[in-house]
C-alpha cells in the first residue's frame, strides 16, 4: 500500500492564496477519479526551491526561505495551508 500520491507545482505562485487548494484542484483535474473530490488536502512532506529569503506561511505560522531551498520529511507536519506573501517562481514537490 502507498503512504501517499506524489504531486509538483513549476511556475509563479499565487501571493496570499491557499497554494493547498490550487494543488488540490490541480490534482482533480489531472486525475478526475481522485478522492480529493470529496475532501480536503493535507500535505504529507514538501520540497520548495524559489526565490531566497521568500516568505511563506504554513499553517500560519510564518517562515522565511532564506537559501531558496525548504524541505520537510514525511510526517513532519501535516500541512492543510500554505500562502506565499508575493509572487515568485518556484517549483513545489509534495506528497499527499
């Protein structure tokens, strides 16, 4: 059994939006039998490259990229929200 489905993101982020529901939506489009149809997404584990000193929030609680590179391990936070405060490049790899 898999813990988890793989996802990225290349391109510029939305600043001030909930990045977690753009994945989602991503996601369903690319996959309609997805069960992110009926419920939300949390992320498992996340690797950010961007910008550096980019600022990002997850789950509220602020954090600053300042190498351009961010990573957690799986299981290390459960991530259901995660806004960036201006619009930068950065590719995003995540599993779900």
């Amino acid at each position: 059994m898999s813990r988890g489905t793989l996802g990225s993101f290349n391109g510029v982020v939305t600043p001030n939006a909930n990045m977690v529901e753009v994945f989602r939506q991503k996601e369903i489009w690319e996959h309609p039998n997805t069960h992110l149809k009926f419920g939300n997404m949390t992320i498992r584990k996340i690797g950010i490259i961007t910008d550096p000193n980019t600022i990002v929030y997850m789950n509220d609680a602020k954090i600053v990229i300042p190498s351009g590179t961010f990573e957690l391990a799986y299981g290390m936070l459960a991530i259901t929200k995660l806004v960036f405060e201006a619009p930068v490049n950065a590719v995003i790899h995540y599993i779900y």
